[in-house]
C-alpha cells in the first residue's frame, strides 16, 4: 500500500504508514483494520486525540490548527512578568509550566515531559534540570523555525547562557515572544 500523504510504500494490511505514522486507505476508501501487533498498527495509545476536529497525533508528527498555526496560547509579555512579580514568583511557576507545554505542543512529541514534571525535576534538581530545559526550549524552537523555511538561530545556547547568569526570566520573555509568532502563524 502506498501512503497517500508520503509516498512510502507499506506492506499490504498496514494500518498506518510506517513512515510517518499517517493511517493507510484500503482501495475500497475505508481505513485499513489493524489490531495490536499487527505490522504498522500503531502501539498502545496512539492515535492520540488532539484538539477538538483535529487529526489523530501520530508521535513526532507537528501538531497544526485548520488555520496553519500552532494550538497554543497567545500571552502578553508585559503582564507575566508583572503577574510573577505580584504574585511573588508564584506566577513565574505557572509561566514555567506554560511555556513547557506550548513548546512541546510545538514539537509534536506527545512523550516529551510536561510543565509539571519540568517543574518538579528543576526543584529536585536545586535548578540543575532548569539548564537543560532552557537549551532544549531553545532548540525545539529552534528546530520549528528551520521546518519552516526561517534561518537557523541559536536560541539554545542564548537561552541556557541566561539560565546560567540568572536571566531565566529574560529567556521566558524570549521564548514566549516566539510562541506568540507561533500562535499567530507569523
């Protein structure tokens, strides 16, 4: 069977693509019937329900909107940070959790470790887990930017280098500047 949206040629009685995961057609126009083990049929909770009309997420697909964006929340810079500042950090926590699931909706990967998790590991961690989390924020950004024709940056490094000197802050302003990009599609 040929996939309808890569090309990738499957074996016959495949339910999906093992290429990228999209559910294969039977000739007749219904979708293939699998069961588990089955060559090609997808492992234990996968398709994942997305947002609401959305196409069932297939691990490491992109996750888009009808409208071409990214599902995640438009948030204004100003007011976080003044909200962290108010709230006596307990704000900044939230943003932490937020923008850790903004980016990991970004990536596509529905295994990646949720806001929570980041959390919970950074305060295990003394804040050792925050360095790593601010490159890897980076480099999913990153990495969405060049799967849409834009320049390679280097948002990882400058990220993990605020997260060194103090700024983590400064970096979630960044981060969330290019989700609010995101988010509106720019």
């Amino acid at each position: 069977m040929i996939c309808g949206v890569c090309g990738t040629n499957n074996p016959d009685g495949s339910a999906v693509c093992a290429s990228c995961g999209s559910p294969l057609q039977a000739p007749n126009g219904m979708p293939q019937q699998g069961y588990p083990g089955q060559q090609g049929y997808p492992q234990q909770g996968y398709p994942q329900q997305g947002y609401p009309g959305q196409q069932p997420v297939y691990p490491g697909q992109p996750v888009y909107r009808a409208g071409g964006t990214v599902p995640i929340e438009k948030r204004d810079i100003v007011t976080a940070i003044i909200l962290s500042i108010v709230t006596c950090g307990i704000y900044g926590i939230i943003w932490f959790v937020k923008l850790t699931d903004d980016t990991n909706v970004v990536s596509g990967d529905p295994n990646a470790t949720s806001g929570g998790m980041a959390f919970l590991l950074t305060l295990i961690t003394c804040g050792i887990y925050g360095y790593y989390w601010a490159y890897k924020r980076g480099e999913i950004l990153d990495n969405y930017n060049v799967s849409r024709g834009l320049p390679k940056s280097s948002n990882a490094v400058l990220y993990l280098v605020l997260q060194i000197f103090g700024l983590g802050i400064v970096g979630y302003c960044l981060m969330q500047s290019e989700l609010n990009k995101i988010a509106e599609g720019a």
